[in-house]
C-alpha cells in the first residue's frame, strides 16, 4: 500500500514496454501475471481516489448549503488530461530542458532504442493526435492566409457558443469536441493559421496577439510569466494544431522521397581537395 504514484507509472510503463518486445515470445500464464498485477493497482489506486473524491464532494455539498458557493464535484476516475498532468507532474524518468523547468523524457543510448510511434486519426472528430507522456495532441492540416478570416481563431465561448442553439455557423474556429459536446455532427472545417502566428514576438500588444509569445530559449521563463490568459489561450490553441500540422507536412514530404533524397551534405576533407585549380580529364579509353 506504501507506493507513491510514481511506481504505478512505472510499473505501467515498464509492462507497457515489456509486452510490446516480447508478447509473441512469453507464455500466457506470463502474461496472465502482468495483467494480475496491474489490475491489482487500479484496485489499490481507485480505492483511494474514491475515498478522496467521496470526502470532496461532501465538503462542496456542505460549502453549497451553507454559503451558496459553487464549486465542481469530481470524478474519482481521472480523463486522459488528468492522466497527461499527472505524468508531468510525476515524471519517472525527466530532464531539464531549461534551467527551471522539467520535462518527463525518457533517455536512450541510441536512435535505435526509440520504439516506432504512429500518428492516429479519430475518426468521430476527423482529428489527426498522438500521445505523448500521456498528453493527446490533435490537430489537422490547415490552409495559411496572409490575414485573419474564417476559421483562423478559436471561438473564445467554446460550447456556451450561441451559434450551436441557432444551428448557424460560427465564423471563428470550434474544436470538434465542442460539437460532440451538443451531439451535433462535425462539420468538414479546418483551423486555418495566419502567417504571423508562426512568428514568434516578445512584444505583448495587440498588435502581436496571433503571434507566439512563448518559444525563444533565453526568454522563456520571461515569456511563462508575463504573458497574458487571454494570448496564453490563443498560443496553446495554435501550437496544439500547427504541431499536428507540422508533424503531417513532414510525413508527406517523407512519403514524397524527400527527406532521404535531398539528406544534409557531407563537408569534404579540405585533405582531399586540391590546393590548386585543376581541369577536368576525361577518359578517353
């Protein structure tokens, strides 16, 4: 019962690992163990949250009835952002990017110990994501435009938007889980990006509002501080969908033949170059 969080993940990922090397190789009953394991975990850890969660939500029951103040029950069964926070928060293996701040990254001693990932498509959102450390990341490939227009920026009331109970189409970008949301089809569009939102800014004006504010190595933590909630929504917002974008540009360029064929030069030996000018003799054999 004495575990802390991060041996869970631990045991998670290391079985995770375990089963994809060797799964055609291990015998049922090996198999059979791991899964005992693991689900003996959940068990332990549902337990707990359920105890956690039942005394909360008797604290918010009891705050509503005396004060009238409103705050949210939880769930004791946590989302997959929840998951995402928690691998973040209680990385099992992590490095420092920048002086300050972590990140959970797994290190290797060669290219080839890194297992092959897939981009996935959902299908209900008509979304390409991945996952990484827990963290769903989805987007799409996007048209880029000189100027802001449709499509180029998030709705700011997401599902309070009133364009759902009109059934007119909002001109500013909707994630598809905001139509899921109000069991309404997902419509064939596209979060589009403006040239300068791949542009980073240090400047925080409205000027700059649809450029990245957060990116340049010696200013980050300058930039996490200052910026404001409402850029900081915007930034989050582009950078999830020009990742996606990114990822699928890079992917077709590959598909193409491209990055093998046009791979980076190798600087010839000056030893091997002539230190004189020198014309060029055919074979005439």
């Amino acid at each position: 019962m004495d575990r802390t969080l991060r041996s869970y993940l631990e045991l998670a990922d290391n079985t995770y690992d375990f089963l994809e090397k060797y799964f055609v190789a291990i015998s049922d009953k090996n198999i059979e163990e791991k899964i005992v394991e693991l689900q003996s975990s959940i068990k332990t850890i549902q337990a707990v949250a359920y105890q956690l969660a039942h005394v909360s939500n008797l604290a918010v029951r009891a705050l509503h009835k005396r004060s009238k103040i409103d705050i949210t029950p939880v769930d004791p069964y946590p989302k997959p952002t929840d998951i995402g926070t928690l691998r973040v928060l209680n990385p099992i293996e992590s490095k420092e990017i920048v002086s300050g701040i972590k990140l959970p990254v797994k290190t290797v001693q060669t290219i080839n110990d890194i297992p092959v990932s897939n981009i996935y498509y959902i299908e209900p959102l008509k979304q390409y994501a991945i996952n990484i450390a827990g963290i769903t990341i989805k987007g799409n490939l996007g048209n880029i435009v000189n100027y802001q227009c449709d499509q180029s920026a998030k709705c700011e009331y997401g599902t309070d938007c009133k364009s759902f109970k009109s059934q007119n189409k909002c001109p500013y970008w909707h994630d598809p889980e905001d139509f899921i949301y109000h069991k309404q089809e997902v419509p064939d569009t596209y979060k589009n990006f403006t040239v300068g939102s791949w542009i980073y800014s240090k400047t925080k004006t409205p000027k700059t509002y649809f450029a990245r504010h957060i990116g340049s190595r010696d200013k980050i933590i300058y930039d996490l501080n200052t910026i404001k909630k409402v850029q900081f929504r915007e930034e989050i917002s582009n950078r999830e969908n020009q990742l996606i974008h990114d990822l699928l540009i890079y992917m077709i360029l590959n598909s193409r033949g491209l990055i093998e064929r046009y791979a980076p030069w190798k600087k010839i030996p000056t030893t091997l170059m002539p230190t004189t000018p020198a014309v060029l003799q055919l074979d005439k054999r």
